[in-house]
C-alpha cells in the first residue's frame, strides 16, 4: 500500500539533523562548526515533538536539505585521507595500552580547535590530551590495523548518527525524548568501541508490535467499504488510502508529556511506549541510517493509531486544503474523497467488532491480486511541489552504510502475501473425510496409543472424570464448604513440597488469602496440582504466583493442560494479559505454554499490582479472545493431519502413469501443450504472453519519420508525473560523487539536444540512451528510494510508448 499518488506529508523538520563533530569530550575541538550546522537543519523545533503546521513547503525544504546535509557530511568524511579517518576514528576508540582506561584519543591542547575532518592531520606519534593516559594516537588505533574500507566507512558513519544524536539531545526539550537520544547515543557509543552493529534490544520489543499492522487494515478497509464501486472509483479511494498511510509515514508525533492531560492513565501508558517505540525504529533510523528503519504503518498497529488519530486526520485535512492546488487536475479526486475516507475510517476504529483489525480477516486473493498489479501499473507521482531534483539525493543508501540498511523484501513489507489460489473444497473435504475415518479405525484398537501425544491422554482423562479442574478460593464474606477448605490445605502442602526454597507461612498466606483464586487440579478426590493466581480485572491481567504438580504425576501433561485451563477461564472474564515471574527451573516451561520475557504490556499497567522477587524473570503471555486453548493444540495437530493427507493425496495424483500420446502416429504435426495428459493436473498453467507487436518501423525507410515518432515518444516521456528527476542533467554541486559512480550520465535534456541534431539515426541509439537513464539510476539510488521507483515506474511507460508505435520488438 505505500507508494503512490499521495500527499505528500513531511510534518516536521526532523531532530537529528546535520551536526558536527560535538557528541562528547573528544569532538569538542569542532563544536562550534557542529552547532552552526546543526541549527541549520534543526529549523526550530525544539521539543522532539510536532504536529504539523502550516508553512509546510519551507519545512520540507528543511527536513530534506538536513538529511542531504547529513549524507554529504559523511560522503565527505568517506572521501577523507586515511590518515584523517584514522584520526576521527581515534577519538571513540579504547587506549590499547594496558591497563588505561581511556575511552578516546583527546586531541593536543595546541590542536583542540582545529577540525580533523577538514585540514587537521595529527601525527601517529602525538600524545592524548587527558592527563591519564598521555598516550600517542598509534596505541589508541592499534586494533584498527586490518581493517578493511567498507568496515572503516561504516564506523565512520555510526560516528556521525552518534554525534547528530548528541547535538539533537542537546537541543531537545523533552525529557521522555531526550531519554530514548541518551539511550541510543549510548547504544552507538558501544557498537563503535567494540566495532559491531547496532541491535536495539530490550523491553521495547520487536516490529511489529500489533497485528493486523495500519497498512494491512487500511487495504481490508477499502475492500471492506468500497469494494461495490467501479474499477475507477475504487482506484481513487485506494490512492487516497496511500496517501493517508504516506502522510502517517512522515508524520512527527507528540511527545508523551504534551499530550499527558488528553489521554486517560491507561491511553497515556500505551501511548509513551509506542512513542518511545516510533523514536527508535522509525524517527530516528531516518537521520541515523546506523539504525535499521522501518515504516510507521507497517510495525504499528490500531493502539497508536486511536491515540493520535483525532488530532492527525484535522492536520490531514488541512494539509489537503493547502496543498490543493498543487496536485494534477486528474488526482484532485483524492482530496475531495479524503473526508469520506477518514470518517469511515474512524468509524472502523471506534468499534470493537470492526472485521479490520481482526488479524484473520483478509480480502479475497482475486482483490488483492487486482490492487497489486494496477499499483505495478500505476505510476508513482513526485511530492507536490518537487523540482528536478539530482537523483542521488538524501534518500539515496551512503557508500559506508551497512549492508543490512538495504532492505531486502522482506514480509514488514510485504503485509499481503501472495498466496496461490486456495485448493477447491471437494479436495479439502475429501482429506478432512479420508482423516476422520482414519481416527475411527485406529480408535478401536487401544485407549491410549503409543504415539498420541499427552494432552489428549489428559482430556480423555477428563472425559471419563477421572481428573477434574476446579477453581477454589476463600471467602470472608459467604462461607467456604469444607470441601473446597481440604482442596486449599491439600494445594498447600503441594505448593510448599514442590516449591521448598519459598517460606511456608507466605504461600499459605496467598493460597487462602481472598483476593487469590487456585485453579485446582483434582485426582481421586485429592488436589495434585494447582495454579495460584490473583486477577486484575480493572489493569486487564492475571497474576500466576505458583505453579505445581506433585512429582509422581509430572510429565503426563497436566502442566500444560492446566495453563490452558486458565487461558480460558481469563479469556470468559474479559482477561488477556498473564504474567508472573518465573525462577531459572520455571523459565522452560512458562516458554512452551506462550510466555516470553518480552512484555508488551505497559509498565504502569502492572508495576505496582503484581509482586516482584529477587533473582526471577517476569514473563508474559497475550491471550487470543477467539482461542480455545483447552482445544486449540488438537486443531493444530488436526490441521496437520490434513495437511499431511493433501500432499499424499497430491503425491498419488503425480505419480500417476498415464497412456502416452498416439496422434502423432496418426500424422498430427503438433497438439497444443495443456492438452498433454496429467500436466493441467499437477498445477501447470499457460503463460500468458503479450500480443505481438506489429513489425517495428524499419530504420532505413523513412529517417524523417523515425525522429517524429522518437520526438513524440520523448515528449511523452517528459509529461510523464515520474519523469521530474531526469529532466535535466545531475550537476555535482547536487550530488557531489554523482560522476564518481556514473561514468555515462544521461537525462531527457540531453536526449532532446541529440535529436535535434539528427543523431539518432536508429530506434537502437535511441533507446540505448534512453536505458542508459534508468540504469543510472537504479545503480546509484538504493531500491527503497523515489527515484528507483521513478525509474521503474518511467521504463514501462517508454517500453508502453514505443510498443504503440510499432517501435519496440523485445
């Protein structure tokens, strides 16, 4: 869904612009260069939040020139001496020396205003400046002496995100900001000094964080409201779709403490996390290309999006207003359909029902097949307002940025797989039926088959009441029948047995205290195992505090059975967060029943209600409301079952032999190749090929001809809404190593010179210097750029062109 006719939405001018070599002690010889740039592309925002404002063209002029500020910086830095890039590398590297502890080479007292990314070249032999170490720059660059070109570009670049970070937490305003700078200056800070990459773990997660992601509900939104629509007017709402996910895309949120008296606690708490979450995967990777980056829509999901929604669809709709007249008068559509679109989006937002954000809910393939081949078809317009920008611009991946900083096409990308079309259901219901009859047949033989795994034995067990599941708890308020007061003595004794390294007077205390509840697993009258847990219905979460079975009944699967028992008994009361610490020996089994350290829920959510111990790890599971856990692992098995059935079934269809072909005895030339026995049958299908074009204009017949139809092909080419980057030549005060990587530049200008001069003789020399443009171009622009897509997106619509002439015979 990204990509696209769209408005597009740059809000802020971003945080971490241009600075110079000020990030701590060690560049202090250069602040003052570092602070001049800095404010340059910093534009004013001070408070590491935004909205978005009206004078929006100067804005954009100012995020854009601030990460080309940041690009050339370090293509200029790449281009240094070695021994200046020894130097700067110097200055975050560890003294080798033993026993010193200097983090840095401190340039001399003499030499500490002087900039070593300009013309300061100290020698290998002068001293550290700090008065505990005083030793020379060689010691501090000793482990640096097999390194190779592309690492050493790479810790030049990490150098400079860190030293932008350190000159935009200098500047921000914001506490809860200026943290999430310090923490990624510190994770820098340390990838540097031990020459590794940055890998932001913790409790923030990994993207994606929500499922269904916001580019995923969007799409289902618009099958879902306006699939009844012709073919024109679905298209317009699917381009006002990506111009809604574009404008979230580059979208500069508030920051937590603005916008603390908006929100209830609960929002709030949800907020400051996804905030901190889109500062460090979203916000910041843009200026700080060390860090991998990855699109707002795509790794968030409906909670952030009903935060900030309200205040961004009014900033949407004034940003359509304003920029009205700006857009091609055929795509003005969008901005009258917008008001319509965000409306019913709201609406899909305010319902708890709404099938959109229903992670299994998903269009027909037939839909998603259609969108995707005309975005293939469609071209992808240049911001409003976007001149003949050099193509390489900020956007384009810098010579020392790490290789996983070019993205792959990777599923984040990818919301919508592309699925083959489903089996039919005769197929489907016949191995459904083959497996059921299976089950029947082999369950006449034994009760409890070697291999059938335990959870089944345990609900046959169930089945037959041979076990049963009770929830138990004491009561100050109505009175306790001296059944369920036995089944707590008994969980006491089983708890305290299995659990010897925790006092007895404290589980007694929990099992019969009445705010705790025991799920209680009952065998001959007697309780052999048990849950102790204590709900939170108001904070959304159950605390597990213990969890036993007694030795001589372990390993059978009441473990596992009981956890689900308690999934589901959450799950009826409106429950879908568990949590609990679990000590070293209880990490493996809270794993295998869901629980991870990574904790998605927010921490003023819990801290405060649950009990934290020493030397144990706080584990969390999220519950599916729509999932039976009780049931949920014979689905899955069944599910495998019949998968496992398809492919035999599929395997037979293949192995088949079948009578070889007798037509050609009978004097047949030739049989067309679908008619050939089996092969429709193992899933071959005809490839669908283009007509053929007619017989391309002969070169020789008519030169005058020739160049009116190149010249209306280049016109057309001209006019084209992709065409804006190559329209002139790239100069090199744009792109300063353009003509470093592009020894054979070519652009539409040059072309319209060379046709007035009668040089293309041939349709051949024509389009050679018309490939030359986009081979240019995707060999300098990284694939996730504008330009890359211009490219892509302008070939075809030449290869379209020349074909219509009769000019093209590929």
């Amino acid at each position: 869904m990204s990509g696209g006719p769209s408005v597009t939405l740059k809000s802020q001018p971003i945080d971490g612009s241009n600075s110079g070599n000020a990030a701590a002690q060690q560049q202090q010889q250069s602040a003052n260069g570092a602070a001049s740039s800095a404010n340059q592309g910093q534009g004013g925002n001070t408070n590491g939040s935004a909205g978005v404002s009206g004078g929006a063209p100067a804005q954009e002029g100012t995020r854009q020139n601030s990460l080309q500020r940041i690009q050339q910086r370090k293509q200029k830095v790449f281009n240094l001496p070695l021994p200046q890039k020894v130097a700067k590398l110097s200055m975050y590297s560890a003294c080798q020396a033993e026993g010193c502890r200097c983090t840095g080479w401190k340039t001399p007292q003499e030499n500490r205003h002087r900039d070593v990314e300009s013309s300061y070249c100290p020698e290998f032999n002068e001293e550290c400046r700090n008065s505990s170490c005083r030793h020379s720059l060689r010691t501090h660059i000793a482990h640096l002496d097999n390194i190779t070109s592309s690492s050493m570009d790479e810790l030049l670049g990490a150098i400079i995100d860190m030293e932008n970070l350190f000159m935009s937490m200098q500047r921000v305003e914001d506490e809860d900001t200026k943290k999430v700078y310090l923490y990624l200056f510190r994770l820098l800070r340390q990838c540097v000094l031990t020459r590794q990459q940055a890998v932001i773990r913790g409790p923030l997660g990994d993207p994606p964080f929500e499922s269904p992601c916001i580019t995923k509900a969007v799409l289902s939104l618009v099958f879902y409201k306006y699939q009844h629509l012709n073919p024109t007017e679905l298209q317009t709402m699917t381009e006002v779709a990506k111009t809604f996910l574009n404008f979230l895309n580059h979208y500069n949120f508030e920051s937590p403490s603005t916008r603390r008296g908006e929100l209830a606690h609960e929002d709030a708490s949800n907020y400051k996390i996804n905030y901190t979450r889109w500062l460090v995967f979203c916000h910041v990777p843009a200026f700080c290309n060390s860090l991998r980056q990855f699109e707002t829509s795509l790794v968030f999901g409906r909670t952030l999006l009903r935060t900030v929604f309200q205040y961004m669809s009014q900033q949407l709709k004034k940003k359509c207003i304003s920029e009205r007249d700006r857009f091609p008068e055929d795509k003005r559509s969008i901005i009258t359909q917008m008001p319509k679109f965000l409306e019913a989006l709201r609406a899909e937002l305010l319902k708890d029902d709404s099938p959109i954000w229903d992670p299994n809910y998903r269009p027909p393939n037939s839909f998603v097949i259609q969108q995707r081949k005309r975005n293939q078809e469609a071209a992808a317009p240049p911001a409003p307002g976007g001149g003949a920008a050099a193509i390489g611009s900020n956007k384009r991946s810098s010579v020392g940025e790490p290789l996983h900083k070019r993205p792959k096409k990777e599923t984040l990308e990818r919301p919508i797989s592309e699925n083959l079309d489903d089996l039919p259901t005769d197929v489907v219901m016949r191995a459904m039926k083959s497996v059921s009859e299976s089950k029947t047949t082999n369950k006449s033989e034994i009760l409890f088959p070697v291999n059938v795994s335990r959870d089944e034995n345990v609900k046959a067990e169930e089945q037959k009441r041979a076990i049963e599941f009770h929830v138990v708890g004491n009561s100050l308020t109505k009175p306790v029948d001296k059944q369920t007061i036995l089944w707590l003595f008994g969980l006491q004794l089983v708890f305290a047995y299995q659990l010897p390294e925790m006092p007895r007077e404290y589980i007694s205390q929990l099992v019969f205290d009445t705010k705790h509840k025991t799920l209680a697993l009952i065998k001959e009258s007697q309780p052999i195992g048990g849950i102790c847990f204590r709900p939170f219905p108001s904070q959304g979460f159950t605390e597990i505090v213990f969890c036993a079975v007694t030795m001589a009944e372990q390993v059978k699967g009441y473990g596992t059975h009981l956890m689900n028992h308690l999934k589901d008994y959450s799950i009826q009361r409106g429950i879908k967060h568990l949590l609990t610490f679990a000590d070293c020996d209880a990490i493996g089994y809270f794993k295998k029943q869901g629980f991870s350290k990574d904790i998605k829920l927010a921490r003023p959510v819990y801290a405060g209600y649950i009990k934290e111990y020493d030397s144990a790890t706080l584990m969390h599971c999220e519950l599916h409301p729509t999932i039976v856990n009780t049931q949920f692992i014979a689905v899955i098995r069944n599910q495998s079952e019949i998968l496992k059935e398809l492919i035999a079934q599929r395997h037979n269809e293949v192995q088949k032999v079948r009578a070889g072909l007798t037509c050609f005895k009978e004097g047949v030339r030739s049989i067309p190749v679908e008619s050939i026995p089996g092969l429709m049958e193992i899933g071959w299908k005809p490839q669908m090929r283009p007509a053929r074009s007619a017989r391309p204009l002969e070169e020789s017949s008519d030169p005058e001809k020739l160049a009116t139809s190149f010249a209306s092909v280049l016109q057309s080419v001209r006019q084209h809404t992709t065409a804006w980057p190559f329209l002139r030549p790239v100069t090199a005060a744009e792109v300063p190593d353009y003509y470093d990587h592009i020894k054979y530049p070519m652009d539409l200008k040059t072309m319209g010179e060379r046709l007035k001069k009668g040089y293309y003789q041939t349709r051949r020399l024509f389009m050679a210097d018309m490939a030359r443009i986009f081979s240019n171009c995707r060999f300098y622009n990284s694939p996730e750029t504008e330009y890359y897509r211009c490219a892509n997106s302008l070939e075809r619509y030449f290869q379209t062109k020349m074909r219509e002439l009769g000019l093209w015979d590929k």
